[in-house]
C-alpha cells in the first residue's frame, strides 16, 4: 500500500518505497513499531548526510524545522541550522556582508531591519533568528521569518551590531562525493529553489492581481469590486499562514487557488447582476417620455471669467415637480450643447440657467415652475472664482409642486415662492 510522503520530505525525491524501507529498518532495530513521524525524521537526518552542498543543507534544515512546528515542538535550534546553512554557502560564494531583512516580523525582529554585518560576524553571533520573536507559524512556539540578505558593497557596516546569540549550533560536514554528484546535487538545489521561490512570488502575485482587479470593479461595480477586494485579503501570506493552521484544506495549494478562483466567479456573477439591473433600469427609464417644450426667450450674460447662458421655457404639458424638473434639465443639456458662445477659446457655454414658466405672459415676472442650473465642468455659477465647496455643482435643480392655470391670475399669485430644491449635486 503506498504511503502518503509529507510535503517536506517530497520535495527531496523520498519515495513511498524508501519510506517503508526505513519504517522496516528503524523497526528491526527497536523491535518495536515506530511511529510515523519517527521514521520521516530519520529520514531527513539521512537527507542532511548526504547532503552535498549548504544550499540543500539549508532547505533540509528548514523543512526540518517546519515538520516540528507542525507537530507543536520547537523548531528554533533547526531555524539557526538553516540560516547558518544559508551564511556558509554565502561566503562559498565568495561574498563578505550581509544585511538583515526583518519585513513583516515581530517587533523586537524589527530592531534588527536593515542591519549591515561582516558575514563572519553574522555566523559567530547568529542573530537571526531571533531568539526574542514573537512571531508564530503552526504552533505557539517561536518562528522567526527575519532572514539575511546580500549586502552591495557600498553599503556600510552597522556601528552597533547585536550580540552573539547562547548555543549556536554546529553544521555537519558535507558529503564527499564525486565532481558529478556534486554538481548534480547542485543543480537539482537551483532547480528546487528556483521552484521555491516561483510559489513565493505567486503567493504574493495572484491575491494582489485579486486585490488590483477589484479596485478596478469598484468603477463599475461597487458591490462585486467590493467583494473582490474582501476576497483577496485572506489570501496575503502573513494573513494565510495564520489560517492554514485552523484551516488544514488549506496546507494545500491547489485547494488554496481553488477558494481564490471562486471569488473570481462570484464577482464575476455579481457584476453582470448589477450590469443586467442597470440595463432594466435604463429601459424602464428610456420608456418615460420627457414632456415637449417650447423656448420663449434665450439671453447670454456671460462675464469676463465665465460664460453663462439664460433660458425661458414653457411646458404645458409637465404637470407634476419631478415632469418640470425633468423637462428643464432636458432643455439645459440640449441647448448647452447646441448653442455656441462668442468666446473663441471655449465655444460652449460653462454655465446655462433654464428657467420653466408658468404661462408665455408671464415670462421673467417670477412665476416660475422649475429652475435647472447647469454647469458641465461641476464649478457651479461662479466658476474658479468661488472656492466654497458648497457652490461647486454640475445640477442646482428646484422645482414647484403648484397646480397652475395660466389664464387665471390668482393662479398665476400661487406659485411664487413655491420651488424646492429636487436635486444638487
């Protein structure tokens, strides 16, 4: 029966073969049964035998370290391994300086950001990881994400570098082998890191492109952007890791793009929702005639900072507040946008009032039924020269709820002084 091979130990080729060949062996030498999780932690102490370079002792001791949060032990001591690991392969490498990152750490780890240290000061003292952090991954026991990185050589050594930790512990010697398993050891460390770090980045890429693309929905559809942008939140890995803990379906990646692909669809549902009720809207609206007007009189009184036009308008037939507000607003759009102002630089008027009244003999006497103040470039009548937010408008738009007959001058004395604010924005 095949065994189930933990995601550490996959990554280094183990097998469900070689692990029951050393489940078999460990259980001879015991002559009792072991454990499980026995027989995966013999089988990364093999792994760090015969290991050929420090770049795969790094990764070992790391997804060491990660097994034994897992099972609520304290990883600490195979943290240091790793990162000391990562130091020894730096200076094979040639380079001489180091410089902390603690990004996203707990607050004493933050102390350390940006420090710049002699790499062999970094691995006599050892500093990261911290011994003072707070951070946790699986477990409640310390995981410190702080890690070293290479330092340019422009860049200074710190004044005050942190003491050497208590304990810092030795890395075995590498494997001797062979020019060619050393170099295909090499190269399968470059491949698995490359691979690493690919699944970092898109970590990092897919819940910030969820994050882009509802920011962008926002402009057309604010609940399903919404939506978008609180679905991608959890996804961030600080935010994820946390939640792999109480969560184990989502240890696994697949799983984990799954969940994000859902609110995808969701979104995407919602959007066209929202696109199919604002078309039902736009016919139900498009099917509510405007009444028919007629101009009586149309006056320019344009200043020297703004250009502004002046409408009469009769509409017998807009009997209610919202017709007459309605019909004044129509006539505003259309004859702002027919009409051509003698200022060359700018031939359409900025500012247009259309004012709706009562009866053709009355025409500028303030029997007004609806205003409609309108100022396409939403700086009001004023323009530039007012800078009171609250004369900043595109629509200052009053109407009058009055019954009106305009042959009847008692009628006519009814609808002074009765227009109310419809709309201002």
């Amino acid at each position: 029966m095949a065994v189930s091979i933990p995601e550490e130990l996959r990554a280094f080729g183990i097998t469900s073969k070689e692990f029951s060949e050393k489940k078999n062996g460990l259980t001879k030498s015991a002559e009792t049964e072991i454990n499980d999780n026995d027989v995966i932690w013999g089988l990364f102490q093999d792994l760090t035998k015969k290991a050929l370079s420090y770049e795969m002792l790094q990764m070992l001791y790391w997804n060491m370290a990660v097994f034994k949060d897992k099972l609520g032990q304290n990883s600490f001591e195979y943290q240091q391994k790793s990162h000391k690991s990562r130091l020894l392969d730096l200076e094979q490498k040639g380079k001489t300086k180091v410089k902390i990152n603690a990004t996203g750490c707990s607050a004493s780890c933050r102390k350390l950001h940006n420090l710049v240290l002699p790499l062999e000061k970094a691995l006599h003292n050892l500093p990261v990881p911290n011994p003072k952090c707070k951070a946790t991954l699986y477990s409640e026991n310390t995981w410190c994400t702080s890690i070293y990185l290479v330092a340019k050589e422009s860049e200074k050594e710190s004044p005050k570098l942190p003491p050497a930790v208590e304990n810092v512990p030795e890395i075995p010697h590498l494997a001797k082998n062979s020019k060619n398993n050393a170099s295909d050891s090499a190269d399968k460390s470059a491949e698995s890191l490359s691979e690493q770090a690919k699944e970092n980045m898109m970590a990092w890429v897919l819940p910030l492109l969820t994050l882009s693309l509802g920011l962008g929905l926002l402009f057309f559809s604010p609940l399903a952007g919404g939506l978008l942008i609180a679905w991608s939140i959890p996804f961030f890995p600080p935010l994820m890791l946390r939640l792999r803990r109480s969560l184990p379906f989502l240890k696994h990646r697949w799983e984990r793009w799954g969940l994000l692909g859902i609110g995808f669809l969701l979104a995407l549902l919602l959007l066209l929702l929202t696109q199919l009720a604002d078309r039902k809207i736009n016919t139900s609206s498009s099917k509510s005639t405007i009444p028919p007007y007629e101009v009586l009189l149309i006056e320019d009184q344009s200043s020297s900072t703004r250009s502004r036009l002046r409408v009469s308008i009769v509409a017998p037939e807009a009997l209610t507040a919202r017709d007459r507000a309605r019909v004044a607003m129509n006539a505003a759009k259309q004859i702002q946008a027919s009409h051509v102002s003698d200022d060359p630089d700018n031939p359409q008027y900025e500012y247009i009032s259309v004012v709706l009244e009562a009866s053709t003999k009355t025409t500028g006497q303030g029997y007004a039924l609806a205003e409609a103040q309108y100022a396409p470039d939403g700086r009001g009548r004023q323009g530039i020269m007012s800078e009171d937010p609250a004369n900043q408008w595109k629509w200052n738009v009053s109407s009058s709820t009055a019954r009106v007959n305009p042959d009847d001058t008692n009628s006519l004395q009814n609808v002074k002084g009765t227009l109310e604010t419809f709309l201002k924005q």
